[in-house]
C-alpha cells in the first residue's frame, strides 16, 4: 500500500472519529446512527494509523506532499 494521505487529513480524521466517539458515549447518538457512528470512526482511525484510503485510490485522490527531487 502506498500512502495516499497527508498529516492534515489524517488530523481531520482522527478528530471527526472523536467528535463521533464522544455523540455516542455522552449518548446523543443512539441506536443505528450510533452504531454507524462508532463504525465510520473506527475506519477513520485505521485508515489514519496507515495513511492509506482505499476509496481515495478509486477516485485517484493523494493528499500527501510530494517529494520534490534535487
């Protein structure tokens, strides 16, 4: 896998999965759309910890700076 995130939209990701972490343990988000919450914050973080989104790659999107050479 190449990484196809940049540290800013790795921020913004982990920081929405907390926003969507604490609506369902303060219990403002309950039932389905909780469980949809905790689901896509759980995906927001993995794909932060690795720096690569799969969907990103179907629609050709790179976040990450790219290295300048010389």
């Amino acid at each position: 896998m190449k990484s196809n995130m940049g540290n800013a939209d790795r921020i913004i990701r982990v920081l929405v999965a907390a926003v969507f972490a604490w609506l369902y343990f303060s219990g403002t988000g309950t039932g389905t759309l909780g469980l949809i919450l905790v689901i896509w914050g759980g995906v927001f973080v993995l794909t932060s910890l690795f720096s690569f989104c799969p969907l990103y790659t179907l629609v050709e999107v790179n976040t990450c700076r790219r290295k300048q050479a010389g």
